[in-house]
C-alpha cells in the first residue's frame, strides 16, 4: 500500500500538531550549563563567547510553528489561551525565550494541515493564522514586529524587536489560484513550501509514495512562475526529489530549504536532503536551513521516529480511529512509555552543519529548528528558542569563525531572500 497513511502519522502525530500541550514539554533551563550539550563540560570563556555572538549578530529561524500552536491552545470562545509576550509555560517559543537565546527573527509556519486539500477550506485556515500571527504583533507592538523584506529584518533587529515574517507550509492554500499567490504576498507570505505530507495540486511530497506528478504539477510550473514574480521565495523542504530537481530547473531565484538537514545521517529518508541535492542547492544559490528535530539528525533517533508513526498508524487503521481520538491520544502516551526516545544532541545539527560546509562551503546553510513542530523530539542542549547560544559554543569549539556563524545565523537567508527580491517583478 502506498506509504502516505502511515507519513501522516509520523508528520502530524509523532511531530506534535494534533497532540495538546501539557506544559511538561521542555526539560531544559535556558541557559548554557555543564554538560547540556552532551559532552564535556562547557569552557565558561566559550560560553561568554557564544552568548555575546548571539546577542551581537541577526539570527533568523527558517520554520517556527507558532501559528498552529496557538490555534491548537485556543480556549472554548475561540480566544488565545497562551501569550507569547510573556514566558509561556507550553511549547517552544515566546518572548523571553527568544530575546535569551538571541533570536531575532522567526519565520511563522502558516501550516496548512494535508485534510484540507480533500475538506476545502485551506485557504481561509491559512488566513485565520495569518490573523493570530497578525494579532501577536498588535498585543505587544514594543517587542514583535513584522518584517516583509530582508531589510525590515534589519530594521526590526536596531530597534530591538523579534520580528517575525511569514512562510506557509503547504501550497494547499493556494487552492489551485494564481491570485491566491498575489493574497498571500499582499499579507506578507515571503515563502511558500511547495507541499508538506501528501501530493498536492502543485507537485510531490516526500511522505507519499503515489508521486501523482512525477514532480511538479503544470499549475506547480505556474506556480514557481508566479512565485518568481512576485518575490516570494520556494521553499523545497517536505517536497519529493524529483519535485525538488525540477524546481531548482525552473526557478530563476535561489530556492530554500527551510527546516531540513542533510541525508547522509538519515539513510533513505527522503524528507532529508541528499549529498546531490545539496550541492544543486548551492549551485542554485540557495540555502538549506537545518531541522533541529532529533529524528532529522541521528540516526537512532530518525529510526525510532518512523517506527513511532508506524505504530500509531497501525492503530489508527485498526481501531478505525483519527489523530485526534482520545483513543489514539491513550495509545501514544501507552507507546511513548514502553519506548523511550533517544534524543540526539546539539553537537549532531552541528555536525550537520559540518556536512554542509564540507560539501558546498558556508554560504548555503542556515538555520530552521520546527520549534513548536516536533513535540518533544528536540536534542538535549537545543529545546527551545533560549538555546541558540549552545549550538553557538559548539561551533566556536569546532573552530568557526564569527564571521561564518554570523552568515548561518542570518546571513545566508538574507542573502538569498534579498537575490529573490532583486529578480521580483510583480508590477
């Protein structure tokens, strides 16, 4: 049977997006301490080091799941049961954390869940996060601003405020209309991921194995097209390998990957990117930001992520139950117990950090954590938006300079988003 059934489980469940959060998420405090990395010791001279990097230089997250969180914590009348503005108890990211952790600005995923494609609607679910991500900026104006350009970025960084652009994932909410593209830009879109865990009208996904387009749809040709114009960058991360080829062919502007990591540590894992596509990436003058997820990083871990959505997915069919039934909640708390996962560490997304130098230099890596996307899979030294300066310090450690940290902080996404910005031509 093809694969894309059990794929939902491992994207939606295994990652978090159907599952409440019970506060109990993050184990970590936010600071550098001995042995948070999961190595020796940390050198108080390095940590210093990589604190004040991280405060002095832009960092910019590719992927944070923030909208769907809040949409998922909304209370009975509809009203946002969480404020970012302050420390929150539950996920990944808000205020404090990121301001502890150096971080400057973080791109909202605009998750647009696969059940739209076949329900209707996903354009307007799209519009409703873009209306909470909207609101967050309204409520607290001194800290949280937005950011449409590269530029406002920059901006927003001298004046001290968290900006926080927008991508959605999941080209769903385009719902197979040119002018839906113009609407999301108008809102302040600056990504689009082509599709997330099923094909979609614009092209593959790597979770599903039915590869309806061999690639790319015509419209999803359209699409890159339109995208191209109008100054809104590609984002290839969920899509297949054939897709992403085919993309990188077609696109005039660098295309990015905004919350995947590097194959090589995750064997036939297709939602990881390859050696090959790596370098055609860079060749395209892209940049492939890296998923902080565990089971995108270490092996083990990727292993007992896919095992994890089988299982429950197993359980879905039998029991003839959706991610959402209390059922399956019961039997993922059940499973969870019966088998521990094993965290990667923050030195393994420095490693992936590592491959990608190795392979095409440091202009094309950067960062994309899935903050709020991946439950609690994160790396012991990296479970939160406070924690930037741990990866920092290993790189310090492994002999980056401040100068190449600062490009795979920000600069490398900069970059690109401004090369998209220069080819846009939406008059």
């Amino acid at each position: 049977m093809p694969k894309i059934a059990g794929a939902l489980s491992l994207v939606f469940v295994l990652a978090g997006a159907y599952l409440p959060y019970d506060g109990t998420l993050r184990k970590e405090p936010p600071a550098i301490a001995a042995g948070a990395a999961g190595g020796a010791a940390p050198s108080p001279g390095l940590d210093a080091r990589a604190r004040a990097l991280a405060g002095r230089v832009i960092i910019v997250d590719g992927h944070v799941d923030l909208p769907y969180r809040l949409y998922r914590s909304r209370d009975k009348d509809g009203k946002l049961a969480e404020n970012v503005a302050e420390r929150t108890a539950m996920g990944d990211f808000d205020y404090p954390r990121a301001r502890a952790g150096g971080l400057d600005a973080a791109f909202m995923s605009i998750y647009v869940p696969a059940r739209y494609q076949t329900e209707g609607g996903a354009r307007a679910f799209a519009d409703d996060l873009i209306d909470i991500v909207e609101g967050v900026i309204r409520s607290a104006p001194d800290k949280f601003a937005r950011a449409y350009s590269a530029a406002e970025v920059q901006r927003n960084f001298a004046a001290a405020k968290v900006s926080l652009p927008m991508g959605i994932e999941n080209g769903a909410a385009l719902e197979d209309d040119l002018d839906s593209l113009k609407h999301f830009h108008k809102r302040g879109v600056r990504y689009v991921t082509l599709t997330h865990s099923r094909d979609n009208r614009i092209c593959d996904s790597s979770f599903d194995d039915r590869r309806t387009w061999k690639g790319i749809s015509p419209f999803g040709k359209r699409v890159v097209a339109e995208m191209n114009r109008l100054g809104v960058m590609i984002d290839v991360s969920h899509a297949s390998d054939e897709c992403f080829r085919q993309v990188v062919g077609l696109s005039e502007a660098p295309v990015v990957a905004t919350h995947s990591s590097a194959r090589a540590f995750t064997p036939g894992w297709e939602r990881n990117m390859s050696d090959p596509m790596i370098r055609l990436l860079a060749k395209n003058g892209g940049v492939i930001m890296i998923n902080f997820g565990s089971g995108f990083v270490e092996e083990t871990s990727n292993r007992q992520y896919v095992a994890r959505g089988d299982a429950i997915d197993a359980f879905r069919r039998k029991h003839k139950v959706d991610r959402r039934d209390p059922k399956t909640r019961a039997f993922i708390q059940q499973y969870d117990s019966a088998h521990p996962f094993k965290f990667a560490s923050v030195e393994a997304v420095a490693d992936h950090i590592d491959h990608v130098v190795k392979l095409v230099g440091v202009s094309h890596v950067g960062l994309g954590s899935d903050f709020d996307g991946l439950g609690d899979t994160l790396p012991v030294g990296l479970k939160d938006a406070s924690m930037y300066p741990n990866l920092f310090r290993v790189l310090l450690q492994r002999g980056y300079s401040e100068a190449d940290i600062e490009k795979i902080s920000s600069g490398n996404v900069l970059r690109a988003w401004r090369a998209v910005e220069a080819l846009a031509r939406p008059n």
